[in-house]
C-alpha cells in the first residue's frame, strides 16, 4: 500500500506566473484535503473533497486557488498569478472517511513553492 | 470556533530524558477526535495517535504516551527515554465531528534531543 504522493516536490516560479501541483491519495482513500504550511506554523485547511465533491474552502482560499479532484482519484491544486506570500508547503492528505466521523488523514511528503 | 494551543514553542533535552508535550484545545462539540503528528526533518507529516472524545483511558504505545483530560481540555504526549531520533516538530490537532471534513493544528512543538 503506497502512501500518498505529491508532485512536484519543489516549484520555484517567478511572481505572477501560474502554477499547479498535483497530489495522489492513497488508493481506497474517499476524501483528500488541501493544507498550507508556512515556516513555524501548522498546515492551515484550505479545501476538501470527498469523491470528486468539493465540499468545503477555507476563506484562505481566494479566487486565485481552484482545486479539482475530477475522477475522485489525484487532485490538482492551481495557483494563478502568483504572489510572494503563496510561498509555502503545500500539504494534501487523504482519508477514508466513514459517515459523520472525522477520520485519520494521512499526509504526503508536501510541495514546497518559492514565489520569487 | 476550534482551536489547539501548544505553549510550548521549542523543548531541548538530552538522550535518555522523558519529556512531556502539552496540547491544550478549545471546541463547543460534544463529539471531537484529537491526533497527534509528528514532522521529522524530511517534512513529511506522521500519524501518532488518534483519540475521540469519549475515550479518556489513557495510552502507551512503547516509549509514547498519551493523556487525555476533558476536564481541563487537554492532550498531553509523553516520550519516555528519548532518543535522537525522536527530534522532530510535533503536532497537535482536533477534528469536529460537526466539521468532519478538516483538521485544526496547534503551531508546533519542536524538540531536539542531544546526545
């Protein structure tokens, strides 16, 4: 059993550009979230999906964050117009989420973005 | 609203000491599950322990522990004998079973073990 994956592990960009990274759960897993690390701090939710339904965004998920999760398998979360303060760890997880319990969420390795 | 606090922003001690991480968390649920994480180095997030809210028998899993106090709100983790290898930044965090979907995290304790 694979843990989940994350791809890229490191995006350096320049302010303005769009970027996207892509995470894969683990197979059987239903949900997958979204969670943003910066130095010092813990993740901060962004967003969730269980199956291919996004259920819930973070208000620190602003116009220039869209998250998809098409087939409800990998994800991709794009960032438009970069800005300095986007750089961080970008965390996803995923869980297999039973009805109205609040599961385990294993984490992936992360995707480290520098906005230069 | 939910919220974790950990006090302690950075812990040192030396090989073979036990050392105590303090996990303190608000919530207006009844129904809650409090996890505990550990960062290494390498970045990646490990899963620790998961507990819910009508579970406070406390837990040992080799040199871990956990104790769990509704009464003061409290999720406090034990490491007994530490090792260098148990330097990491710890997390705390509390999922709502209102708000299944996501986690809160506590800011992070970083210990550093010496030998």
């Amino acid at each position: 059993d694979t843990g989940v994956s994350q791809n890229p592990r490191h995006k350096i960009t320049k302010r303005g550009q769009n970027v996207t990274f892509r995470c894969d759960p683990i197979s059987e897993h239903n949900r997958l979230y979204w969670y943003r690390q910066t130095l010092g701090q813990g993740p901060e939710f962004l967003t969730y999906f269980q199956n291919e339904a996004q259920l819930e965004k973070s208000r620190l998920l602003s116009d220039r964050f869209s998250a998809e999760r098409p087939k409800g398998s990998f994800s991709t979360l794009e960032i438009q117009r970069t800005e300095q303060g986007d750089s961080a760890m970008y965390l996803c997880a995923s869980s297999l989420a039973l009805a109205g319990v609040a599961d385990t969420q294993y984490f992936g390795p992360g995707t480290r973005l520098t906005v230069l | 609203a939910q919220k974790v606090t950990q006090a302690q922003t950075e812990i040192s001690v030396v090989e073979k000491e036990d050392v105590t991480l303090d996990c303190v968390y608000e919530t207006r649920d009844t129904t809650y599950y409090l996890f505990w994480y550990k960062q290494p180095p390498s970045g990646e997030l490990v899963f620790l322990i998961r507990r819910n809210s009508f579970d406070e028998q406390n837990e040992i899993s080799g040199r871990y522990s956990w104790n769990f106090q509704k009464s003061t709100s409290s999720f406090n983790f034990t490491i007994t004998a530490s090792q260098v290898v148990d330097s990491a930044v710890y997390f705390c965090a509390l999922s709502e079973n209102t708000n299944a979907g996501k986690s809160t995290f506590g800011d992070g304790t970083t210990l550093t073990v010496k030998p």
